[in-house]
C-alpha cells in the first residue's frame, strides 16, 4: 500500500522504516530539508538500535523516500500517518499547531480516498478537531477519514515494539478507514499474534494517553513505596517483586530508581491532566505522580550530600545521562537535573554516558566529560549512577574501588547488587534499599 509517513522523530522514522520493511511504499516526509536529506542517505538523527539497518534496506529496495515537501503527503499515501511533535506548553496543554498545519495541509492537496492517522500522542477529542479542519478546508466532495492509531513503541525497543507490539489499536466511525489500516498492520498483527483493537476516535486517543498516565502512576507508586523502605530498613526491590507476581498488579515498571523522565511520560503526564481539568475532572493522582517524580531528584540530591558531607569542592563521578539505556534522548532526563544540582551546589561533576554525551555537552557547561567509565571515576570522592546502562551493571568493582579516591557509591538506578558491593569493600546508597558497607570516610 502506499503509505506517507509526516514527521521524522522516533515514532515517525521507526514507523516509516518498520512499513517498508513489511513490504509497503512509504514516502517519509519532514519539512527540515537537511532532516529529510540525511535520512535518504540513511543517516539516523537519534541512536535507536536496529533502525538504521531499516532505513538502510527501505531505502536499497525502493520502498522507503524521504521528501521534504508536506505537499506530497496525501498525494502518495493512501494512508497518511500524522506523527508530527506535540510539545508541551508552560501550561502543561499539548500544543497542537504542527498537527493543525499537517491537517490543513492535506485538506489542500488531497486526492483520491485518503485515511489521515493521528500517530502522535494528543489530547482525546484532537481527531475531531482534525477532521472538522480538513471538512472546513478541503475541495467539496474530497473523499477522507480521520483514524487515530497511537503508537506505544519504547525508545531503545522501538523496532521490536513496531514490529511485535503488543496490542494495535484504531479509532474511527468509518470502516473503511478501519480496513484499510487493517490491511496495513495485517503482517504485523499476524506475525506478533495481538489484538487488533477497534474503537471510536476518543476512545482510540484515551488509550494512548490513559496507557502512558498509569505507567507513570506505577512508578511514581513504587518510588513512594521505596521511600517507606527507606525509613524502615526494609527492600524496595523485593516489595516490587513480589506484588508483581500478582498478575492483577505485574512486574514491569515497579523499578524504584530517580524517576521517569523521557519525552513521553512527563509530557504525557501534564497533558493528560490539563485536558482532565480542562473537562471538568480533577485527576488528582496525577498530580501527585508529577510532585512524587520531581521530589526524586530531591531524594537523590541528599543521599549524595548524605554519603559526601558538603558538595563544595567534591569531586562526583555521574555515570549515565540519558533518561534510560539504549537511547541517546536527553529530554527530560533526571540525570540531567542531577548534574545541573551537584555543579550548583559547588561539586566538580565528570561524566560517562556510553552514547549520550554528544548530546549531553552542549547542554552541560559546567560538567567535565570522560571517555570510558573508570577515568570518569579516577580521583572521586563519590560515584553517582543515573542510567540504568548494562555497562554499569557489570562493571568491574575492583578496578572501580581502585580509581575512586573513596569507595562510595550512590545508585540512582539499583543497577548494582547490595551484597556484592558490601563484599567489595563499597559504601553503597541504593534507592528504597537499605545502605551497606561501612560509613563513608570511616577509618
Ligand atoms: C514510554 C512508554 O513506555 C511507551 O509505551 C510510549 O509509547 C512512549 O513513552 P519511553 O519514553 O521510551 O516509553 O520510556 P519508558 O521505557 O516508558 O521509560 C520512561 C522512564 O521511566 C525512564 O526514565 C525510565 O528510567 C523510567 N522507569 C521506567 C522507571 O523509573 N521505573 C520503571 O519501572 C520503568
């Protein structure tokens, strides 16, 4: 089918290359023209494994063209997929512009039966608001449908997420719209084995936003969990174990650490409330998830002056500064927040990231950068772990102690085992953990 993709940020280039590689014509569109160029050189703007080699085979096959006119979008696609940016604004309200200008702008030049389908996250009731856009601007007669078709893809997994989601859901009062997008996820849902969800259009965008809500909700839980453990020497890590047994509760995102971050969750979070509020309804929980997440770094922030006395003068090792593994994404990092508080507070901060911190010296000007995760620590008095980055998890602890100039450690992420970094001679700060070893600067 011929497919036109808008937007080329996560979800727009996984979604471009992940429909070509099963098969289908997809024109990717962005109206950054050096954007748009460097992908059809196969050049992948953000780190995300595994996309680069779809983009590589989309583009040798010929099923997969960029271009950076909007104005070939609906004139390709039989199916056009809006996956344009849906900032926040200080109000917390999503802001729409760039989602108000793809929909007039396929009003303009549309031809043929066209399904429009909203990928990017909006706000429940956004797929009317296109619709009535595209009705009021189009030629009489024009023949479309307005879809939505939230995505649910992870950074870092987004390929895998693509290609074998766990669920696909479309929203729309037309079935022909509804057919045609089964016709175009039809190797993806037989191959995965998921549910192919119907439902209206709000529903279809509530999912979205109710899905990424509850997610943060869980965390936010565990880490109010975490700080209950805290004070009473029990373990947040076999708390979450156990409740996520359960299956009525499960196991994923119960992990206790400094917080979510990324450029969902958080946008999502503050989103999702203001459209609540602005209905009428007060979602008070989410409230108390974004005050939960923002008083992590607080948390973290102390247990480093806990383990170091005053920051003025320390030297702090701070290992990982994307807002998760595998992902080169900076937004709304919680690592970043940490390195920005340790250098006010009058601490000497170097960092190591495995792939961030090209992106992360820009943005950090008073912090040093290192090149592998020993010389980051060579000469600290503190190691500081924000990124739960399997490099860290399996870090070799002698030559980690033997670079320190203190054997101290404060795990942000519980990437470390307690017991193996008693035994090696560690200071150990986890988070809802209780802290091991002896106390810091003893002897
Ligand atoms: C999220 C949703 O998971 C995905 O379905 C949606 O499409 C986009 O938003 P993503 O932003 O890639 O995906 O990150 P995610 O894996 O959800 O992690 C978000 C943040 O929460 C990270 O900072 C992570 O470290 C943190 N997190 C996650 C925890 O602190 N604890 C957990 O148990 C899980």
């Amino acid at each position: 089918m011929r497919i036109s993709v808008v937007g080329t940020g996560h979800v727009g280039l996984t979604t471009a290359a992940c429909l070509a590689h099963i098969g289908h014509d997809v024109l990717g569109v962005d109206d950054d023209a050096e954007k748009a160029a460097s992908i059809a050189r196969g050049e992948v703007p953000f780190h995300e494994p595994g996309l680069a080699e779809l983009v590589r085979e989309g583009l040798d096959a010929g099923r997969l063209r960029m271009s950076n006119d909007p104005r070939e979008a609906a004139p390709h696609g039989e199916v056009v997929f809006v996956c344009v940016g849906t900032p926040t604004k200080d109000s917390g309200e999503a802001n729409l512009v760039q989602v108000e200008r793809v929909a007039r702008m396929v009003a303009d030049t549309l031809d043929g039966y066209t399904v429009v389908a909203e990928k990017s996250t909006v706000p429940v009731e956004t797929g009317q608001w296109i619709r009535r856009t595209i009705e009021r601007e189009a030629r009489a007669g024009a023949e479309f449908d307005v879809a939505s078709n939230p995505e649910f893809l992870r950074e870092g997994r987004a390929v895998q997420d693509t290609l074998r989601p766990d669920r696909v859901v479309v929203g729309s009062h037309s079935p022909r719209a509804v057919e045609r997008l089964r016709e175009v996820y039809r190797p993806i849902v037989d191959g995965a084995g998921c549910p192919f969800v119907v439902t209206d259009l709000a529903t279809a965008e509530l999912i979205k936003h109710a899905s990424n809500a509850f997610l943060a909700t869980k965390i936010s839980f565990i880490n109010s969990v975490a700080d209950i453990c805290e004070r009473t020497g029990a373990d947040v890590e076999t708390v979450a174990a156990a409740m996520g047994i359960d299956e009525r509760i499960g196991a994923p995102f119960l992990k206790a650490g400094i917080g979510f971050g990324g450029e969902c969750l958080p946008k999502d979070v503050r989103a999702f409330r203001y459209k609540a509020d602005q209905l009428g309804v007060g979602f008070g929980i989410l409230e108390a998830v974004e005050r939960v997440n923002q008083a992590r770094i607080d948390a973290f922030v102390e247990k480093i002056r806990g383990v170091v006395w005053n920051l003025e003068d320390k030297r702090v090792a701070l290992w990982g500064l994307a807002f998760k593994p595998d992902t080169d994404d900076l937004r709304h990092s919680p690592a970043l927040e940490v390195a920005e508080r340790l250098v006010g507070g009058g601490a000497h901060v170097t960092a190591f990231d495995p792939v961030a911190m090209p992106a992360g010296k820009p943005l950090l000007p008073g912090v040093e950068f290192a090149a592998d995760p020993y010389e980051a620590v060579r000469g600290a008095d503190c190691l500081a772990i924000c990124t739960e980055w399997s490099v860290f998890a399996t870090a070799d602890l002698e030559r980690l102690r033997g670079e320190l100039a203190h054997p101290v450690v404060v795990d942000g992420r519980n990437v470390m085992d307690p017991a193996a970094m008693a035994e090696a001679g560690f200071t150990y700060a986890s988070m809802g953990r209780p802290t091991v070893g002896p106390a810091p600067h003893a002897g």
